[in-house]
C-alpha cells in the first residue's frame, strides 16, 4: 500500500507539473494566407522561431484573402481570436481605422529601425513584411518567345486562353495601375479611363477572371496559355513545374504589392505575438523566406543571396510605378464600378 501510495503521489505531481508546462506555454494564433504562401512561410519563420522560443507556439491559421480576414477581425473584435495578421496594405488601412490593430514601431518590436522607409505606411497600425509584383505568366509548351508587353494578352491568337485575377482582386486593379502610367495618364486618383480601356482590350481573350484554383496551375496545366500573376508564386512554380511556367517583366513595368504584419488589439497573444512579430522582421527571417519564395525583403539590413535577389523586383526598380495603394483604396470603387461596365460585359 505505502509503495502504491508513493506512485500516486508521483503520478499527481507529474501531472502538476506537466499542467504548469502547458500553462507557461504561451500561443500566438497567426492569420496569413493558405497553400504555398502557408507551406513555405511556416518552414522559413514559424518553425524556426518555435525551435528558438520553445515556450511559444504559433498556430497557423489560413484564409483565402485579405478581405476574409478584415471579415473576421470584424466579427472577433469583442473577443480577439488571432495575435498577428499577415494581409495585403490596403486592408490593412481599413483595419486600422476600425481600430483592429495596435500600433507597431520600435518601443515594442525593434527590428522595425532596419525596414526600408517604403516598409513604413503612413496611417497604417502595421509595417509591411514583404514586397511583390505583378508579372506575365505563361505556359512555355504553347508560348516559345516570351511576351514583352502586357498588351500582348490582347492578341488573337490567345482567345479564350488567358486567365487573370481580376478586380475585385488587386491584380485586376494592379494591371489598371501599369496601363493607366503606360497610356500616359498623370494622375490615376482622379481618372482611370485609360487604365480600363486596357484590360476591355484584353476581355475578348480572356477565359476567366477567377481562375481555379489559382491562375498559375490553370497555365501550368495547359487550360490556359497566358496571364497575369505575383512573381513570389510565378517564380515558386517556375521551379515545380520544371519551366512549364515562366514570368517576365513587360516593357511598361509593374506594381509592388504589399504585405503587412499586424498585431491585433486586444488578442491573446500579447507579448508572444510582438516576439514573433520581431522576429518575421529580423534579417534571419527575412532572408529565408525571399530565398524561399522570392518576395522582396522589407528589412533593408538582409544579406539574401545573388540568385534570390535576382529573381525578386529589387534590380528592376526602374520599371517598378509607385504608387500610393492607401490613397487609391479611396477610389477603388468607382473604379471597380468602371470596371463591371467597360471590361466584364467585354469578355468571352
């Protein structure tokens, strides 16, 4: 009885002290986009993180877009259920101003001091944590030169073979932004028309404005010849698919899309999410996943490789357009009214 005695006594302070294990262990639940951008950021950050910061587990929780997730801070805002949010800037603003987010900068997450200024949004609670671009994507079986203007989605010969993301997506209104500058418009805040007549050009040719499940496995596949992509993933599958899938960068440039990393207000994380939030920041981090998956980094201070750099925007800066994505989120109504009566009613 007595040597039965001593096993329960251990048996219960092992289950104490394994109880105070999972106590002391904190979670940091963080929204970010699903599928490849979830595969190989989990790899590049999250998991080396976790291996540093034992103590700390993130959880990875994916949604489709950056307006699913406004959606669902909105919905929680009562009772946060995320700590950190990865999504595209312009929904970021409009988080902001809802108050959704707490205000990122030094005090709280240092690695902010080595960001490039662009990282910095005015007017925005967050900082951004990666930089893209909208590249030409095509299939090399039934493509053999590669494109070199945007415009050439509008050729005949591609009818009914050309798929792009279209608006209410940001690329649909990325590719309204390079054409409005190619046409020569001056200031796309107070018209767009040149930029919407460019993808009414291209509507005859397309086959789906909403390629499933993304638009680079419907070129890769062979449904489709041609379109329009992020570079991160265009370059991604270039690999995969052993060239089937290339990008180029047209004559009249491109955009950079941005993402920025936010710590929700009031979310259970707290500490545990400015921590990890740093450390998606440091060069560490930021290195590993642009040789990952060929963003642009944002922490000006990360030493990435040659090959990596290479195939990100940052050495073609000359053909990338600025532009101030807060200032059009102000507009992009009237633009995406613009866009359902002169390009949707244009296509196959």
């Amino acid at each position: 009885m007595k040597a039965g005695a001593k096993i329960s006594i251990g048996a219960v302070l092992a289950a104490g002290l394994l109880s105070q294990t999972a106590v002391a262990q904190q979670t940091v639940t963080l929204m970010a986009y699903p599928g490849l951008f979830q595969e190989r950021y989990t790899k590049a950050v999250v998991e080396p993180f976790m291996k540093a910061n034992p103590d700390i587990k993130v959880e990875y929780f994916p949604i489709t877009n950056s307006a699913q997730m406004l959606g669902n801070l909105r919905a929680q805002k009562a009772a946060p259920q995320a700590d950190v949010v990865i999504m595209d800037v312009s929904v970021s603003k409009a988080a902001t101003d809802d108050k959704l987010f707490s205000k990122i900068d030094e005090k709280n997450v240092p690695n902010v001091a080595e960001l490039y200024p662009a990282a910095r949004i005015p007017d925005v609670d967050g900082v951004a944590v990666t930089f893209d671009n909208l590249v030409l994507i095509y299939n090399t079986d039934v493509v053999k030169e590669p494109p070199k203007s945007w415009m050439d989605l509008a050729d005949k010969k591609y009818a009914g073979k050309v798929v792009i993301p279209g608006m209410p997506d940001i690329q649909g209104l990325s590719l309204v932004m390079i054409m409005e500058r190619a046409r020569g418009g001056t200031d796309y805040l107070k018209s767009m028309d040149k930029g919407i007549a460019a993808p009414g050009e291209i509507a005859p040719n397309v086959q789906t404005w909403d390629p499933r499940p993304e638009v680079y496995v419907t070129i890769i596949s062979g449904q489709a010849s041609i379109g329009a992509g992020w570079n991160a993933r265009a370059q991604v599958n270039t690999d995969t698919s052993n060239g089937e899938l290339k990008a180029t960068l047209p004559v009249e440039g491109s955009v950079f899309q941005i993402n920025t990393i936010n710590q929700v207000a009031n979310g259970p994380g707290k500490d545990a999410a400015a921590k990890f939030i740093n450390y998606a920041l440091s060069q560490e981090a930021q290195k590993a996943f642009t040789e990952s998956m060929f963003y642009a980094p944002t922490n000006a201070k990360a030493q990435i490789s040659e090959a990596a750099i290479g195939r990100t925007a940052v050495k073609s800066m000359d053909k990338v357009i600025p532009v101030d994505w807060i200032a059009v989120a102000k507009v992009r109504e009237p633009i995406m009214e613009q866009w359902r009566r002169k390009v949707i009613p244009l296509s196959r």
